[in-house]
C-alpha cells in the first residue's frame, strides 16, 4: 500500500470533519467530496473550530500543517486520494453504491475505508472493485482528539489492508484496535448501547433524570474508565485475587433482575423526558460552546493520562515520540547556512498567560528550553545519548523580555551558537513573533557536559562535538549579539529592541 500523503474523504458531516481536521493537523493533505457545495464552508468551519484544542494536545515539534481542498466530483478526489475514508449516512444500499463507484475510479493500491458504525465490512464491500483493500475504521467523535479506531476486515479484506490501515491511524495519533470477528455495532458501540438502554429505562420508568444518570458515570466510574477498562477495575476489585475472587463474590448477583437488555419503547413521553432533561443540562449554552468544553477536558485529561503513560495518554506519548524524531531527522539538514538555527515554532496557549495576560516566566522558559531540546535532537544528544550517563546541565541563564505575543499567536525561536569546547556550549536564543518577525524575548545560555552517573563535569562525545563545530563554524559571518554577555540592570544598546 502507498504512503499516505493526500486523505480523501468521502462525505463531509460531523465524522468527516473530524478526519480532517486530525489529518490536516498532523500534515496530511484532505480532498474533501461532498454532492452538497454548501458542506465546503461547514468543513472548514469544523476545523476552525476544532484546532485550538489539537493546538493545546501536545508541545511536540509538528510537520507542516495539510492542506484542505473540496470538490462535489467524486471521482476527482478517488483520483487524487492515497487513502479513501468514507462517512455518509448508516444506509446499507446507500454505501454499497457509492463505495461501489469510488472503488472504480480510486488506484488498486489505495485502501477505502467506511466509519460505519454499525455496518458489517463483507456487507459493504459486495459491490466493489478490489474488495481485499476495504475495511471498517469506526472512530469515536470527536475523531481530532480521541484516538480509538476499530478496524475490522470482511471476507474479502487482505490483512495487508489492515495493517497499512492501521500504520496510517498511529501516524496521525489514533490507536488502531483490530476487531477479530465482524459483528453489527463492532465492539464498543455494542457496550455504549447496552449502557444506553438501561439510561432509556431508568428515564422512562421515572427513576432517575439524564442529568442524575450523567452524574453517576461522571463523578463515579467515568474517571476510572479514562486510564482502565471495566475489566481491569474488576480486576481490582478482587483484591490479591483478582478477577477469580471477583467473579465468586459478586458472580451471583448476574442472576438478579436489575438489567433489562430490551430497550424501552420510544414513546413521545420518554422522548420529552430525554429532550427536557438533555436541555436542562445544557443550561442555555450552545452546541459549540459544549463542545469546546468538551474538547478542553478531553485535552486535560489525556495529558494527565500521559504522565502515566495509561489509556489515551499511552497513544499521546507514542505519538509524541514519533513526533520529536521526525523533527530530529529534518533538523538534520534544515536551516539556511550563514544563519541562526530555526529549530522551533509554536503557539501562544490559553494556559501559558498570568493575570496580565502575558506569557508567564515559566513559559518563556519552556520554550527557550524547547528550543534547547531541538538543538540537542539535532546534534545526537536525545534519549539513547542520556541512556550512557552523558547529558549537558544548564549552569547559567539570562532572559531579556522585549516585547508580547497574543494568545493563539504563532512565535518561533533562533539560535545562535556563541562558543563550543569540549565541555561547555555557550547559546543565544532569539524568541520571535511569526506575525510580524518582532523579537519578543532572548535567553543567554551556558550548559556544562555532564557525567550523569558521577556528576561530574566530562567531555563530550567527539561525533556530538563535531556536530556542534561544524554548526558554530557555519555561523562564523553571524555578528554576535550585542546583548549578550549584559549583565542585570545594564543600559540597553537600542532603543530600537523595545520596538514590538
């Protein structure tokens, strides 16, 4: 199967904005078709909408965002796509036919893919030409921050279509869960349903409001769900013993009538009870207004899941990981030769202001630390480098603060390599605004090569060293900043720095 650098998608609703707006984020090109040309403005907006949350997922180094393009031709998009994934409405003949057409125009080694979520693949598949490249890929909405895809093969599906599938969905962050057998309503829709119903029953039968059952899962188990399964909790809930004392001791209460697998009849009453209580816990906000709230928690929530590497933090982190190696291994080469390294670009986060509304310190730190950890990647000092005990420490630091940048602004750091020995690196970082170019801060650097198992200052490796020469040689024609080496207090040299 091909590498994946343009993602078609076919039909453009909820689902579909979704894939794009994750695709988009993490480089991906999306050619959008839709038989309705009012759904270009609606896509676009629903990326605008989602990317201040995908912004706020994750600190690491991203490749250049996709670019988004849309069509009502079919066959103009299957022409042009790497990879096909289709969204229209849960309409068994409906997706038959159209798959059936895109199959036709799409090359033999692009994989089609439907996110149904109900909808069996060998059913899907019956029409198509090249049927071994189809599979179900059924995401969860919002598709741009949670990560699960189910992939699940028909009868005709090659298992080399699953697994170029499941390359491309770890590449833009999601982790692919292969379904073994095909069955309606694939694994976890077959779980929500059964939840589902019982809230239905509950409401109906006038035992609990939506908001009420809502709390039960939200403060409760909710939270666990988020980093375990509910089989791991019960695993838990056995003690020392585990599942096996749990099934013994809470076994027998399976027999008692507290479920009812039949859903509820859905008559106009418990429809309004549903409407009324859904309405009173919106409390007058509006659609999008629930959904940034959602996106934010979501957000919170995986990066904290992170920190244990658990659940969705787990798939961050992998994906962080590949992140900062791809940023590693384009660093390389990047940069124009006589000029300062352009190592990192980011953006100004709702989080990072103080009651000014300004960056705080501690943010101005972490970038110019960013940009230090960039430099680090691209000279050898990563991971395996600190696995052997060797590491630079920071000894000094000085930062100028000049100017401001706004929430949601892109900003982007230089750097300069002043002096390079056997054990001491001397850096100048320049924090600009990607507006305007404006600098906006510098931070002055000193670190010490370290041998971390002795802690004791040590030379560093001679291909790291190399690399750092062949760097500071490179910007030999560089004049070197009349800041540095100022010390606190010290007159400015141009009014012209405080210009912003």
């Amino acid at each position: 199967m091909r590498k994946v650098t343009t993602l078609g998608l076919l039909g453009t609703g909820v689902i579909g904005g979704g894939w794009a707006a994750r695709a988009l984020h993490f480089g991906v090109n999306v050619i959008a078709a839709d038989v309705k040309p009012e759904m270009e403005a609606w896509i676009r907006g629903a990326v605008e909408n989602a990317e201040p949350a995908l912004a706020r997922l994750t600190s690491a180094p991203l490749p250049p965002k996709g670019a988004l393009s849309f069509t009502t031709d079919l066959k103009y998009m299957a022409e042009r796509a790497d990879f096909i994934q289709e969204n229209i409405p849960e309409q068994l003949p409906l997706k038959q036919r159209v798959l059936a057409e895109v199959s036709r125009y799409a090359a033999p080694d692009v994989v089609i893919a439907s996110s149904t979520s109900g909808l069996t693949p060998t059913d899907l598949q019956r029409d198509m030409v090249g049927p071994e490249r189809f599979l179900v890929a059924h995401p969860f909405n919002p598709v741009y921050l949670l990560p699960l895809v189910e992939l699940v093969g028909g009868k005709k599906t090659e298992s080399a279509t699953l697994r170029a599938a499941a390359k491309f969905f770890t590449y833009i962050g999601m982790h692919p869960l292969n379904v073994r057998r095909e069955v309606p309503g694939h694994l976890t829709d077959r779980l929500q349903e059964a939840l589902w119903r019982e809230i239905l029953h509950l409401v109906n039968d006038g035992v609990a409001t939506t908001g009420e059952l809502d709390e039960s899962i939200v403060y409760g188990p909710g939270l666990r769900w988020a980093a375990m399964g509910t089989n791991l909790i019960y695993h838990l809930a056995g003690g020392e013993s585990g599942m096996r004392h749990m099934l013994a001791q809470f076994g027998p209460c399976l027999k008692w009538p507290w479920t009812k697998l039949e859903a509820p009849e859905l008559t106009e009453t418990l429809i309004d009870r549903m409407v009324e209580g859904t309405e009173a816990q919106a409390a007058g906000r509006s659609i999008r207004e629930l959904e940034r709230l959602r996106d934010d928690s979501l957000v919170a929530v995986q990066q904290v899941l992170r920190q244990t590497n658990m659940g969705a933090g787990a798939t961050l982190r992998s994906l962080e990981e590949r992140l900062y190696k791809d940023a590693a291994a384009a660093a390389a080469t990047a940069g124009e030769p006589g000029k300062p390294l352009r190592l990192l670009e980011t953006l100004v986060r709702s989080e990072w202001l103080d009651y000014n509304h300004h960056m705080t310190d501690f943010r101005y730190g972490q970038v110019f630390g960013d940009a230090m950890d960039a430099l680090y990647r691209r000279v050898g000092v990563d991971e395996n480098y600190r696995a052997t005990g060797r590491m630079y420490y920071s000894v000094e630091i000085h930062t100028r603060h000049v100017g401001e940048a706004k929430i949601g602004e892109i900003i982007y750091v230089t750097t300069q390599l002043l002096t390079v020995d056997d054990k001491r690196l001397h850096v100048f970082h320049r924090l600009h605004r990607g507006r305007d170019d404006a600098l906006i801060a510098t931070s002055e650097q000193l670190h010490l090569h370290v041998d971390t198992v002795r802690a004791k200052a040590s030379g560093v490796d001679p291909g790291v060293r190399a690399k750092l020469e062949a760097i500071r040689q490179d910007q030999l024609s560089l004049t070197r900043p009349p800041e540095s080496g100022r010390a606190i207090g010290q007159a400015r040299q141009t009014d012209a720095m405080l210009q912003v």
